[in-house]
C-alpha cells in the first residue's frame, strides 16, 4: 500500500471494527516482530490476543480506549490505551497505559505516528490519566527512538511473553498532555 497525499482520520473503534481491526493488528504484528522471532511464538500470540472476539471485548471494555487511524475506508494504524496496574518503576500520579500503538509500514514517515500519539494523549486524560506509560521491546530500536522523540523516558524493564519466549520490554514514561 502506497501512503495517499491526505492524512487519515481518527475515530474511536465501535463493535463493527472487531474484525477489520483483528486482521490489521494480526498483520502488523507479523510484519514488525515475524522477523525478529520464532514463527510458532508469533502463531500463538496473534491467535490468542488479536482474534476478532478478542478485539470485540476489547472495543466493548470501558477501561480500554481503541483508536482507529482510517484512510478511504482502510486501516492506517490503531493504538489503544487503557487502565491497568503500572509497574513499580512506573512512578507519576494516576498511570494509564499505552497498550498497543501501530503505524501501518506505508504511512512511516508521513507524520501519522505523531497525530495518532496526540489521540492517545486525548484518549489518556479522557480516561484521568496523568501518567502515560508503555511497554517496548527492548530490540525495537525504531519504536524507541520514536517514543522518546514524544517524551517517553525509560523507567524500568518487565517481562513479555511471546509464545513460550520470555522477552524483555522497556518500560517508557511521560506525563499526560
């Protein structure tokens, strides 16, 4: 797909959007950490999280703010905040996690990631936060590079499993804009 000259809209996920959701998720999953890992742990960890009954709890969860980055009707990146216990290395007032956060391959560089980072801002003083933390895998030099771009400074570390594969996450932090 060849990033158009306009630049997608937000909106937040309705019960709809589970399935188109649950396919873009699957496939940018794939794309951005298939390489990097063992097949069978990206197989049971996109089976298990990004399933279109998956995705439909998830919309349907008032603790969870999913936004969706469209253009003509497609998926351009999505990210998803919501209300969960921070780690201890997580240490402002009123924490409020950005779970999930991906920019279709097309659009890097086109200025979405920015635009759909200020939705999670919005998203996260909607839900009260005042504390923005996320979880990044420790060998995704890209999406770190990005984040503390935006403010997001390293705190701490916590396990990710993908699979039967225990990994390492970079724990960012920020305050809520």
């Amino acid at each position: 797909m060849t990033a158009p000259t306009t630049m997608p809209t937000f909106r937040r996920a309705g019960p709809t959007d589970a399935a188109a959701l649950s396919t873009f998720a699957t496939r940018v999953f794939v794309e951005t950490f298939g390489p990097h890992n063992r097949a069978e742990d990206i197989a049971q960890y996109v089976t298990s999280t990004y399933g279109p009954s998956r995705q439909a709890a998830e919309i349907a969860d008032p603790a969870i703010v999913t936004i969706l980055a469209e253009q003509q009707g497609e998926l351009a990146g999505f990210a998803q905040v919501r209300h969960h216990v921070a780690p201890a290395c997580v240490a402002g007032p009123a924490p409020v996690e950005l779970w999930r956060f991906y920019v279709d391959t097309a659009w890097r560089g086109q200025g979405l990631a920015q635009r759909l980072m200020d939705a999670v801002h919005a998203a996260a003083s909607e839900l009260g936060g005042r504390t923005l933390w996320l979880a990044v895998w420790e060998r995704n030099p890209r999406a770190i590079a990005f984040y503390e771009k935006v403010g997001f400074r390293t705190a701490g570390t916590q396990v990710f499993v993908l699979g039967s594969d225990r990994q390492t996450d970079d724990v960012m932090v920020t305050e809520v804009r």
